[in-house]
C-alpha cells in the first residue's frame, strides 16, 4: 500500500514537472511585438526611451521583444508572427488595409492585442469591439499619491492610485494575480459594453468632473478586454502606467509592471474558438460598417462642433461689445451722494442751479428797487418853523402820507 502510494505521488510530481516546463517552452516560444510606426510620444523600446524597462522585464520573463516601424498589412504580420502585438499610445489612425489586418490578425489567427493608452485613434479600433474611451481625463481627490523619495503627497487630482479589491474571479483574477496596488498617472475612463469587461476600475472619488458618464460614485474602468473570434484584445487606458519614468522604485511602490506582465502571458495564451473563413469574412465586413459609420458620427460632430465655435465666437464677440459699452458708461457718469449721475445729466442740473439763482437774485435785486421806489414816491418834506409835531417824525405831514399812500395803491392796482 505504501509502495504503491509512494508511486502514486512520484508520478504527480513528474507530471507538474513537465507541465512546469511546457509552460515555460511556450512562454519562451512566445513573441511579443511593438508596433512604433504611429507612436505618440516617448514609449518606444529601444534603450533609453519610454517603454525600454517594459521591454527588459517582458525579456526577463522569457518573452521575444521585437518592434516593427512599417505599416500593418497581413504579409507583414505573418511574416513576423508574434503572439501579442503592442500599441503604444497609438497618436494617428491606422488605415483600413492596417485595420482589416489587425482585425484577422486576432480573430482569425487567434492573436493578443494590447492598447496601451487610450486615444481618438484607438477609439475607432475598440468602440464596435464595446469598448468606448471617454473624451475627459480622470480626477480622485481621495487616494493621492507620495513620493516616497521626498516624502510629499503629489498634489496633482488626475495622479491617483486604485486598491484592487479582495474578492476576485475568472479573468479579472488571472488578469490581477499578484497586483494588490496600482498607480494611475493620468488617463481616460473606458465605457465597456456588449461582449467586453472591465478588469481594474477606480474607487469611488474617482471621477471626470467634465464627463456625464463618469460623475462621483460610478467607479470608472481604466482597464477592460473583449475576446473577439479566437483571439483577445485588452485596453489600458493610461500608457504612463509602465513609462520608465514611473517605474522609479526609490519613488513609487505599485505592482503596474506585475500587471502588465500578467495581460501579456493572458494575451499570448490561446483559447478554444472555431470560426469559419465565412464567418470571419462577415466579422469583419460588420466592423468595416461600424467603422464607416464612426467616421459618419464623427464628421458630423465635427461639423455640429466648428457650429458651436462660431456661436461662440460671435457671443463672446457680443460679450466684448456690451463690455465695452459698460466701461463707456462707467466713465460717463459720476457718483454724488451715492447716486451715480452721467455726465450730461449733472451738466443739466448744474445749469438748472446756475438758472434758478440767477432768477432767485433777479428777484431778489426786483424787490429790493421796489422797496426803494416806494421810498422815493413817499418823499420826506420837512417844514421849518412848523410848531406842529408829527407823529411820523418832523418835517412830515400827516396829509401828505396819506396823499402818497393813496396814489401808490391807485398805481398799485
């Protein structure tokens, strides 16, 4: 009994032996392609650039790293025959003939693509395939990142890092075996619909504050696949995530080069799938029509877009003009006991002032000459030698007043 138990474990420690080393015959076997014809930016492999560690650590684990600055055509593709093709930050679109390669490349020979940075252009490959990048960058106020070589928190709302959760299964866990923590460094939100899912999404502050689809609270992928035909394609949506800049462990401690060694083994694995030259033919003439029309939506859009510029530009014209005509009005007027008076209005009161005094003197002076006149109608006669006195004062007579009063009221009237 001991014997044969003895066999019994001697036999399943040879078996994973052997399956040990399959894995690592295929792994070794495998090839891993970058595609640099239409790069943005600094991600290119060779020594020195963006992706050049990327590139080292795919090498360490066995994997044959080459690139290809030439067109996509399936000549090409099959003459290289690598297992996982990599974009890199596609920055211009591929051309139809590039996209129909691409396209049999995965579906038809069963093949691994892996978009490293979400752009207009990869927008075009991944949206019939559910896969949508939103237009506006990601921010999360809450899980800010430090730097540990200075000890300070980056400030920076759209530099942020995800916990993945505890709990995870299928793919999202093969996809995340070993990845605990992993830092974002600037990026767009994928909308996933249809066949594709999500594998990493942010936490729950993270958000597009100029996005509608990805408001606070809706945990916005920012890595999702699809498995189209026989084949897989995966989509990170920030290239920065494995940029030899950010790969700095005196700086950063996160698991994004575990994770992207982990979507390279996935994309190199094949998987059962069977399918017709027919119903491949048919995949893809459905793609080429999804294609046909988002470059439709995208051309109207465009359209309705220089529209919107116009009315605007035409309404911050309108904005500068009545602008300019507040500032007129601002130096025509002038405040006087906090009430704001133009200009010509205060030349009018002021004349108004000027007037009313004038008149007030003039009649002023007017009764003042009557006065006198009165004085000078009246007369003062004074007699001599007269024993009579008067009650209005010597020299007048008590007649003559009389006389004079009576004269002035006749002329009065």
């Amino acid at each position: 009994m001991g014997y044969k138990m003895r066999n019994k474990n001697l036999m399943t420690f040879l078996v994973s032996i052997l399956l040990l080393l399959s894995i690592e015959g295929v792994i070794a076997g495998n090839k891993v392609l970058f595609y640099e014809s239409k790069v943005s930016g600094n991600y290119k492999i060779e020594t020195g650039s963006g992706y050049s560690q990327f590139r080292e650590e795919l090498e360490k684990n066995g994997y044959d790293v080459d690139k290809i600055e030439v067109e996509l055509s399936r000549d090409v593709l099959k003459t290289r025959n690598p297992d996982v093709l990599v974009i890199p930050n596609l920055g211009s679109d591929l051309t139809p003939d590039e996209m129909t390669a691409l396209f049999g490349f995965i579906m038809e020979d069963g093949k691994g693509l892996f978009l490293c940075g979400a752009t207009p252009s990869v927008n075009k490959l991944t949206i019939p395939l559910g896969m949508t990048v939103d237009e506006h960058i990601l921010e999360d106020e809450s899980n800010k990142i430090r730097d540990m070589s200075s000890g300070k928190l980056i400030e920076d709302e759209t530099i942020f890092y995800i916990e993945l959760p505890m709990e995870r299964s299928g793919v999202v866990k093969t996809l995340t075996q070993g990845v605990s923590k992993l830092y974002f460094f600037g990026g767009n939100g994928i909308y996933v619909f249809g066949n594709a899912m999500a594998v990493v999404t942010g936490g729950k502050d993270t958000n597009s504050p100029k996005s509608l689809r990805f408001p606070k609270g809706t945990y916005p992928p920012i890595a999702a696949y699809v498995r189209v035909g026989k084949g897989s394609v995966f989509l990170l949506s920030d290239p920065d995530m494995l940029s030899n800049k950010n790969l700095d462990s005196s700086k950063y401690r996160h698991d994004n080069m575990k994770f992207a060694i982990n979507v390279v083994d996935w994309l190199s694995t094949s998987f059962p799938g069977e399918m017709t030259e027919d119903e491949f033919e048919i995949i893809v003439k459905t793609l080429q029509k999804k294609n046909k029309e988002l470059n439709r939506t995208i051309i109207n859009l465009r359209k309705d877009n220089e529209d919107l510029l116009t009315r605007i530009n035409k309404l911050e014209s309108e904005k500068m003009s009545l602008q300019q005509d507040i500032e007129n009005l601002k130096k025509s007027r002038v405040e006087i006991f906090g009430t704001w008076l133009e200009y010509q209005t205060l030349a009018i009161l002021l004349l108004a002032f000027v007037i009313f005094m004038a008149i007030a003197v003039f009649i002023q002076k007017t009764k003042k000459e009557k006065k006198m006149g009165k004085r000078g109608e009246l007369g003062y006669e004074f007699e001599e030698g007269s024993g009579k006195k008067s009650e209005f004062g010597p020299g007048i007579r008590e007649e003559d007043v009389e006389e004079r009063l009576k004269e002035f009221e006749e002329i009065s009237e």
